[in-house]
C-alpha cells in the first residue's frame, strides 16, 4: 500500500443526532463496492499521530497534518496564545535528511486566529490550506518547506471549512465545505476557480491511478417532519465533470481514502469498506 502523506484523516463528530433515525445498510456506488464489517482488519496511517511522534509539539501546540516534500517531512499546526484571540500557523520541517528538525512560523498578511486545517506536497512543491470565518489562505512552498508565501483564496460563502488538499492534473485541489454545502477549489495561487458540489461537506479524498480526485464526506437526511436526522455517506468522483455517489447511511463514519499500489481506491470507515477497481 503506498503511503499517501497529503491524506488527512479527519475526526469529527457525526452530524446526526443519536437515537434518532436508525442507521441504515452501507451501499455501493460510482463503482464502489461496499464490504460491510470489513474495515476492522485494516490499518491506515493517522498523519496527525504521525506528526506528534516525528515534531512532538510542546503543550502551546497543536499538528493538523503530515506532508512529504523531497527528502523532507513537513508537519503543520497552530501555536495558540492562552487568553489572546490570537493564534499563529506553524511547519515543522525535518533538514538534515532527518537530524534536525526547524520550526517555522507561517506568514500572515492579517492577525487572527488562523490554524491549517491540510496539506499536501508534490516533490519540493506544498499547499497548506485554512480559514477563519468567510476568510481563507494558502501558503505556499516551492523550496519543501525553507520559505513560505501566504495569500487569499477568494471563496464566497460564510463558514467555510476546508479538509483537504490534492495535488492533481498540474493544479491543486481545496475541498471542504461551507454553510450552502460540499465545495471545491481548484488552480495555484492566485488564480482559483470554485465550484459547489451540493449537499453536504467533504472531509477527505485521495488521487485515483488515472489522476481523478476521489472525495468523500457526509451529508444529513431528516424525516418529513424534520425533528429527527441521521448521517449519511457521499463519494465525489472526477471524470468527465463530478460525479456524486450515495453510499448508505450506516452508523460509522468515513476515515480515509487511500490509491492502493495496484491502482484500486479504497475508502475506509470505523467499520465498512469501500473498494473501487483500478
């Protein structure tokens, strides 16, 4: 299984609410075929974890994510300062193939309390991504993390989030979403287009083997009446246009998604499984 280092692997409370609506059976979509109560077996590399054991961030500190650029691994987070509406987002980059590592504070072109929420590389090339309210920013490096620019992302929408970064097609791909729903950025900085993709929010993805993005996510189902809600289970496939697959309403959540060695993508839950072909 190839290490996929720009997957974030995203813990969140589900979005239904308990004892409400019942779960429903896990469902196959957009080539994706479900394999109920197989996901148990199967380990997937939490990045986060991965950075607290490589960084090991002091108690001001806090990792969000875990890249690989070059012969280098960049962890990022957020350095917070108790008791001031202020918070600061940092990288941590190992030099010295690994001796040393250095602690860099990210630009900021305007105060507040900015953290990352992903990151991804492509060979010297990384992308953080993150917001503060309707506000969004990308740094940026071409060096594998030695230097940073920062800069905006213009996305109308209040409550913006973003979960994920991919590296596709020559360009890089935001995704995440807002108060309207599942959206996604995608171009360099400086020049980004957006596009909404619906109900729901995106909370990771990976690059399938003939370089389609691969997103997943959830969405919220209510009764006629509306008082009662549960949370169900979105695929976005890249080909030819987005394509949007249902996959069930179980009562686990989606964790990852991770391109297997053979080219076949594999979306992974607490405990379903989702397996689509090469």
């Amino acid at each position: 299984m190839r290490k996929l280092w720009g997957v974030l692997v995203i813990s969140l409370v589900a979005a239904c609410v308990p004892g409400q609506l019942p779960p429903a059976e896990a469902k196959s979509a957009l080539g994706f075929a479900a394999r109920p109560g197989e996901a148990r077996s199967l380990g997937v590399q939490d990045p986060v974890a991965e950075a607290e054991r490589l960084f090991r961030p002091g108690p001001d500190r806090r990792a969000v994510g875990l890249a690989r650029a070059g012969r280098n691994a960049i962890g990022v987070g957020v350095r917070e300062f108790r008791g001031e509406e202020r918070s600061e987002p940092i990288a941590w980059v190992t030099e010295d193939e690994g001796r040393s590592v250095r602690e860099i504070v990210l630009p900021q072109d305007r105060p507040g309390r900015w953290s990352p929420t992903a990151v991804a590389a492509d060979d010297d090339r990384v992308l953080v991504v993150g917001s503060l309210g309707g506000d969004v920013r990308v740094w940026a490096s071409g060096d594998a993390g030695a230097t940073w620019t920062v800069s905006p992302v213009l996305v109308w929408g209040s409550d913006l989030w973003f979960s994920t970064v991919l590296r596709t097609g020559g360009e890089w791909l935001l995704a995440g979403g807002s108060a309207a729903g599942a959206l996604v950025v995608t171009g360099t900085p400086g020049v980004w287009v957006t596009a909404s993709l619906g109900d729901g929010r995106i909370l990771g993805g990976t690059v399938g083997k003939a370089g389609e993005p691969v997103l997943f996510g959830d969405r919220v189902e209510w009764n006629q009446a509306r008082t009662s809600n549960r949370s169900c289970l979105v695929v976005w496939v890249a080909e030819g246009g987005w394509q949007r697959g249902e996959l069930g309403c179980p009562a686990d959540r989606l964790v990852a998604a991770v391109t297997l060695d053979d080219g076949r993508v594999m979306l992974r839950g607490d405990r379903d499984l989702w397996i689509r072909p090469s």
